[in-house]
C-alpha cells in the first residue's frame, strides 16, 4: 500500500508542472493575443487616416482640377496642347476664338492654320524647346494678328533618355501692337515727309515772291499788248495759286500764333479779293463782290486772312466749271453776345456730297487731288481769330462757306 502511495506521488510532480507550464504558455499567449489585438487596433486606425486623408487628398485634387481648368478657361491668350503624334487634346475657350475654330466640335491637326500645323510637325523631342512665330490670320472678313509660342513639355523613362511628350501653344492677339508698330512707322514718315516739305516750301516761297513782285510790274506796264497782259494774267494766276499751296504747307507744320492787331476788315477782304482776282478770271468764273462792312475793325493778322480767302477761291474754282459764279459778301449781323463781322463765301460749282461735309476740315482729305490742307489751314485760321467757319452744301448747287469774326470796339 506504501508503495503504492509513494508512485502515485512521484506521478503527480511531473503533471503539475505540465499544468503549470501550460498555464504559463496560455498566459503568454493571451499577453500576445492582447498586442497582436492593440496593433491590429492601431493599424486600422491609421488606415482610417490615411484613408480620410486619401479622401481629403482626393477631393482637394478634384477642386483644384477644376479651379485649374476654371482659370484655363478664364485666361485672355488661348491655350492649346497637342500629344507627340500631332493631335489636339485640349484647347480652351480663347483659343477657339483666337483660331476662328468651332468648340462644338473634336478639333483635328488639319483644322489649324497652316503654319501652327507646320509648327507641331517641326517640333524636336528636346523637352524645353520654346520658339515664336506672328502671322496674320483672316476670318470672317476681319484680319487679326496672332504671336503662337510652342514650348515641349518632355519626360524622362530613364536617367539616359529625355523625349517631348507634349506640345503647349500659347497663343496671343496683337493685332493692336502691330496697328500701333504700323502707326508709328507711318508717323515716322509723315514726319519726315512734312520736314521734307517744309524745306522745300520755305526755298520755293522766296523764289515765288521775286516771280510775284517781277509779274505785277511787268502787268503795270502800259506798253504791252492785249495778248502780252492776257500771258502775264495766267502767269500772276499759277503764281498765285502755287503760292496758296506753299503757304499752306508752311502753316499747317507751323506751331507759331497769329499776331492780331486792329485792322480794317473791309479794307483786307478787298486787297483778298483783289489777289485772287487772277485766279477766278482765269478761270474763267464770274466774281461778285458786296461789301457792306464799312469801317469795321477786328483784331486780326490781314496776311493770315488773305490765305483764307485764296484758298476759299482755290477751293471754289476747283469745284465749279467755267461760266459759273463766285460770290464774296459781308455785312455786320447780330451775334449771341454783340454785333460781329460775318462774310459769306459762295460758288455756283458742284457742291459737297452730304457725306463728306464733315470731312472737309480734316487734314489730307479732298475729293479734288490735292493736299487737302486748304480747309484745314481756314478753320485754324479763323479759330485763332476767335471766330467761326461753317459750311452749308447742296449737291449740284454749289457751296456756302460763312466766316464770323468778333468786332473790336
């Protein structure tokens, strides 16, 4: 029986230090059950996140797309991107205007201007390659100029290698720098055209004055015959009117003023009308004079005057045919604040297409071949005089040209 009890107690050491082994290791077990659980806790808490932030990524790049492509499309140049191969995948509202082409409608390479289609095909697949061209493009009966600089937007498969996968035209209108380029280029000119005319005038007018005070002696001479004064009429009339031209090309690049003092306007409409007189008889109009301005004075620069009735003559013996009239009167008329000298200048020629009325004091226009500077030095005249010029005309029936002046008192 004791030996018996004495194996059963040897047995029961070995079992209970399995059991408590075993307790250990489940212990272990569930320790590490615990972290496995706490990590697989954390990592699902980063995962959500990274997912939230995924998502926020995801969204901001979806406003940011179309915050992008808002800009793309509020841009004043027009933006077009083509692929290696040639084909359009993106141009935005302006470059459909700019290129005269429909939106409605998947655009190809051969819908471009030629020389944007010359462009993509020239381009080399160096990424970075920028270059401009200007050409004018005509749509819809309107020329525009347009500047198109292609730059390629290139990517590397390897650290050997670097090609162009996409060509990015911006395209901008400057039409209105190439009218201001041509503007400029033609004021240089006009410029240079009017110093050149200005010489020129000053050395003809000396020459023309000796021709003039040589033709009114020579016309003073009572030995000559009828035939002789008729050649030296129509000589003092070419005089005469060369001298109109001059002039006028004198005062019209002239910046100086008028120097205006007290004079007897009767007396200067007369002398006027006396130097024009050899215009009009050769050609063969009838002039009329009536003056009624008695002893008026204005304040005035009697040679300034006198060029403005030679060139109201020149201008009326262009427009009417022989056998017509040229009627020159003045009177003293009422004015809005005082009395003022008015003469009235008018011809039985063909008169002023409704059209060009308001044309007539600008300066090259002239529906004769000429300057057309004779109007324009008129009205700068009698407005440096205080006074005004207005013109009432009747196609077929002549021309009436009126000039008001202030009376000194």
């Amino acid at each position: 029986m004791s030996a018996i009890a004495e194996a059963t107690k040897f047995a029961e050491v070995p079992l209970t230090d399995a059991f408590t082994a075993f307790i250990t290791a489940a212990g272990r077990l569930e320790h590490s059950h615990r972290e496995l659980h706490e990590e697989v806790r954390q990592l699902r808490t980063q995962l959500e996140d990274r997912n939230r932030a995924l998502a926020v990524s995801i969204l901001e790049a979806d406003q940011m797309r179309v915050a992008l492509r808002a800009i793309l499309d509020a841009l004043p140049c027009g933006v077009a991107v083509f692929e290696r191969s040639g084909q359009p995948v993106l141009l935005n509202p302006e470059a459909f205007s700019l290129l005269a082409m429909s939106s409605t409608e998947k655009p190809q390479l051969n819908d471009f201007p030629e020389c944007i289609q010359q462009m993509i095909s020239s381009v080399s697949l160096v990424s970075g390659q920028e270059d401009e061209i200007e050409f004018c493009l005509e749509a819809f009966g309107v020329a525009r100029w347009l500047a198109v600089r292609y730059t390629g937007m290139g990517f590397a498969p390897n650290e050997k290698e670097s090609q162009s996968s996409r060509t990015v035209l911006i395209i901008r209108d400057v039409t209105v720098q190439k009218q201001i380029e041509q503007e400029r280029e033609s004021s240089r000119h006009m410029l240079a055209l009017a110093e050149v005319a200005t010489v020129l005038a000053h050395e003809i007018r000396n020459p023309l004055g000796s021709l003039e005070l040589i033709a009114g002696l020579l016309a003073k001479d009572l030995r000559l015959e009828n035939q002789s004064r008729e050649w030296i009429k129509h000589l003092q009339a070419g005089i005469r009117s060369l001298s109109a031209t001059v002039n006028n090309v004198l005062l019209f690049h002239s910046s100086g003023s008028v120097r205006l003092v007290p004079v007897n306007l009767g007396k200067v409409v007369k002398d006027s009308i006396d130097f024009v007189r050899p215009l009009v008889e050769h050609a063969g109009i009838t002039l009329r004079v009536a003056d009624k301005l008695s002893q008026a004075s204005i304040l005035a620069d009697a040679v300034a005057l006198q060029q403005v009735v030679l060139n109201l003559a020149c201008n009326a013996i262009r427009h009417t045919p022989a056998h017509g009239a040229i009627t020159v009167t003045s009177d003293i008329e009422p004015g809005e604040n005082h009395k003022v000298a008015a003469i009235y200048f008018s011809d039985t020629g063909s008169g002023i297409e409704q059209e060009d009325l308001a044309r007539i004091f600008e300066a090259g226009f002239s529906t004769a071949k000429t300057p057309g500077l004779g109007l324009v030095i008129c009205k700068r005249i009698v407005e440096q005089h205080h006074g005004k010029i207005t013109v009432q005309s009747k196609t077929g029936k002549g021309t009436n040209f009126r000039l008001e002046f202030p009376i000194y008192e």
